[in-house]
C-alpha cells in the first residue's frame, strides 16, 4: 500500500527542518541534503505523505503555524512577515489570503470577536 511506502523518518524529518525556522531560507533541495536524501526522493515521499509537493505542503504549514501565532499573540504584522520568512508584510498578507481567504489582520480580529 501507499503507507507502506513512505518513510516517516525522512518526513518527519522534512516536517522538523520546515518547523525549527520559518524565517530560514532554504530550497527544496538544501532541505532534501539536511534530511540526507536526494531532491527526487524527497519530492516522493512528501507526496505519498501529503498528496501535495513539497513547496506546497511548506506553504501551508508556514500559514497553519502564522495563523496560530496571529490568534495568540499580538505581535506586529511586520514582525510576523520576517519571522516566518515571507520577502514583505505585503507577500504574506498575499499568501495568507490565499490560504484561508483572510488578510492576517482581519483573521486577528475575526479571533479576537470569537474569544
């Protein structure tokens, strides 16, 4: 079966480089040399575990854990935007809208009515 396949080692691992620093800039490729496997493999087994690719599956954990942190603290946009790596408030703001059809700012206070 699919399961049997997947090497939760490596993806735990993957899942551990991406978490330890948002902020860190790194490709596909460095992550796949950290985990000790090659670019090709690590595509595979993300994919197997997650149906998605690897910058995908990234994408999605980076807004996951920014939206939590939105919903926790009161820390700066701003700060938030260099903290989980985007290039500018603007380009998080951007993805994060994306993801969950919100501006952060709007999640925020969406969260902080609800509380």
């Amino acid at each position: 079966s699919k399961v049997d396949k997947i090497r939760w080692d490596l993806f735990s691992k993957f899942k551990d480089i991406i978490e330890d620093d948002f902020g860190r800039k790194m490709s596909i490729q460095d992550m796949a040399n950290e985990v000790g496997c090659d670019l090709s493999e690590l595509v595979e087994q993300v994919r197997l575990a997650t149906n998605t690719t690897p910058a995908k599956f990234y994408d999605k954990l980076r807004i996951r854990k920014l939206a939590d942190r939105l919903r926790d603290t009161d820390q700066s946009l701003s700060s938030l935007a260099y903290e989980f790596g985007f290039s500018s408030q603007s380009h998080m703001t951007t993805m994060f809208r994306k993801h969950t059809g919100f501006t952060p700012g709007a999640y925020r206070a969406f969260h902080a009515c609800s509380n």
